[in-house]
C-alpha cells in the first residue's frame, strides 16, 4: 500500500503503555513515507509523550474519564458518556472538513471504534480479535497470529500488513531539550554529581494487585543505598506520594523523591540518565524499556511476555512456582505473587544486571 502523500491517524488514546508501545508502528510509517501527514488521538494528559515527535504532524487531543480506573464510580461512567459524545462531535466536525485516508484503530475499543466512524471516508484497519464490537466499524482485519503475543509485536503486525517493516532506530522517544534540562536541573539541585549511579524506581501502578509491599521497598532501596553507593529515586505521579512516603517512612537511608516534581517529559528524561530502572507493571518501565535502561520488573498478575519491558537486556522477577500468576486479577485477598518476593532476590538480580558490587 502506498502511503506517499497520504493522510493517517492513529488511535491510541491512552495508556502510557499503550502510547510508548505505538511509537516504533509511527516512526516506521514516516521513515517509509516522510511525505506523509500522521495525525494521533491521544489523551491529553499523555500528548506531551509525543509533542516533540518530529514524525507526528497533528496531535487531536481528547479528554475523557478513564472507565478503567479500579476507583472508578457511577459520576465517573456518566461524566466518560457525556464527554464521549462532545468528543465524537468534534471529531466529526474535524475530520468531514479534511478526512483522513487511513485510519488505524490500535485501541480495539467501543468507544475508538466510533472514533474512527467519525472519519467519513478512506480505509479502517483494525484488530481481528478486539472486543466490545469493535470488529464491527472496520473495514479491514490484521490478524495477529499465535507468534505475536507482545502488544508491540501485534501493533507491528500492522506495519506487515502496509508492507513496511520496523527498524531498531524506530524504537525511540524524543525528549526536548528542556525536558532533559529539568531532570539535569533536579539532580544537581539535589547534589547529584556525574559518575554517581542512579537507579529510577517506580514503586506504584494501578492495580492494587501490581504493588509490591512498602516494607520490601524500602528494604531494597536501603540496601542499593548503603551497600552500592547508589542514589535511589521514588519516581510516580503527585497522587502516589501517599504510598511513597509510606516507603520512605520505613527506611534507615535518605531516597530522592522525584515523584510529582518533575513534568512527565521531565521524569522521562530522568529515566533516560539513570543507570538502570527498577519497578512494578506499569507505564513508566515502558519508558525505560524503549530508552534502551536495564530494566528489573516485578510481575505477578499481569503476563510479562505480553506487557513486560520489551527488547533485550532486562529482567522479569516473579513467583514462577505459583499456579495464579497472570490471573489479570485487580483485586485479591492473597497477593502471594508479588509479597512473595524478597528484596534480597531484587537486589540480586540488580547487581547480576549492572555488574556493581
């Protein structure tokens, strides 16, 4: 299929997993087809991950309550309706105006398959195994196949399907200037000097299923601190200081709280200039992975080999005897699949990676 000159939206509207995972599928497209105009549906708390991507030329972005939340309440689906609707009105009014020639669904959602029916015309590319009827609005079905079971490995099979391939310098993320200024500006406000090693770890996620416990972080941290002479960052979002300084609360040694004081480019480039990254199952060690951080993951509901650090060099530490895992399970009594897991091992597997002692 060519592509030159052509018009092609992309919609992944979230999560920041989801969003790091299309970015290899995108810069593919535009190094084949550099005269092409790639436009993408994104959340706009999640648009600065790809406002200094030279190879997306329109961001539309949308603002919709995240259904999905464990939290989420009777308001939240109602407020997602109603601001579902103006979203679509708006991408219906956009896109009549100036259509797009192909549209690709990566979503593989109701609500993403009636974005793409906002697109009057061209062709609608969509997964053949997605749910919530969303088989229905398109035009043309990828199949995955048995082999490809990692989401960046299914987002690719697309790229088979336009007849281009990914090149390993399409596995990237571009991070402004700036952006790399401020992770710069808070180690050296925090006495950080050159040649320390730095380790990013993001202790919290979503999923009450995904944490690993307080006292074991901070069993960890304190020991990389003390025995590597290493500097230990809490990386997350402002609404998990909670948990974070729960974390910091049990230890002997001093980490550096990073989260809520940085932008989400900002704490990007972070991870870029740590040494190695070291976290639950969660957006941010997606990040690492494709900045190319050694990354060691803790995985106990979710199944690694599909939504684990994608590439060569990382480390996947789980309970493997246990017959539970990867249940997908947001809620559980007996959360053995991570509580299992010693911060003796963590650190074992950390210095086996890096090499220190």
């Amino acid at each position: 299929m060519d592509l030159s000159k052509k018009r092609v939206l992309i919609i992944k509207p979230s999560s920041l997993g989801d969003v790091i995972h299309t970015l290899p599928l995108v810069h593919a497209l535009k190094r084949h087809y550099p005269d092409s105009h790639i436009g993408w549906v994104i959340q706009k708390n999640l648009a600065a991950l790809i406002e200094d991507d030279p190879d997306v030329d329109e961001i539309i972005s949308v603002e919709i309550p995240s259904t999905s939340e464990p939290s989420a309440n009777f308001w939240v689906y109602f407020s997602a309706l109603t601001k579902t609707f103006s979203c679509l009105k708006s991408l219906r009014s956009k896109f009549m105006d100036n259509p797009y020639d192909l549209v690709l669904d990566l979503h593989a959602s109701f609500r993403s398959g009636l974005m793409v029916v906002m697109n009057p015309s061209g062709l609608r590319l969509g997964f053949a195994d997605a749910k919530e009827l969303n088989t229905f609005f398109q035009s043309n079905l990828i199949s995955c196949g048995p082999t490809k079971i990692h989401a960046i490995d299914k987002i690719l099979t697309f790229a088979e399907f336009l007849e281009i391939d990914a090149a390993p310098e399409d596995f990237r993320l571009s991070i402004a200037e700036n952006c790399e200024m401020e992770a710069l500006s808070f180690l050296e406000k925090a006495d950080i000097c050159a040649g320390r090693r730095i380790i990013y770890t993001n202790p919290a996620t979503r999923w009450a299923t995904k944490f690993w416990n307080e006292r074991a972080w901070a069993e960890l941290a304190d020991k990389l601190i003390h025995d590597l002479d290493a500097v230990v960052i809490l990386g997350g979002a402002p609404a998990e200081l909670g948990y974070l300084n729960a974390i910091v609360s049990l230890m002997k040694q001093k980490p550096l709280m990073a989260a809520g004081r940085l932008s989400l480019m900002g704490a990007a480039a972070l991870i870029k200039v740590s040494n190695i990254y070291v976290g639950v199952d969660s957006g941010p060690m997606h990040i690492a992975a494709l900045l190319r951080r050694p990354v060691v993951a803790l995985f106990g509901p979710t199944d690694p080999a599909k939504i684990g650090p994608y590439g060569k060099g990382h480390v996947v530490v789980r309970m493997e005897e246990l017959p539970c895992l990867g249940c997908r399970k947001s809620a559980c009594a007996d959360k053995r699949c991570l509580d299992g897991i010693s911060a003796d091992r963590v650190f074992q597997e950390i210095t086996e990676l890096t090499g220190w002692s």
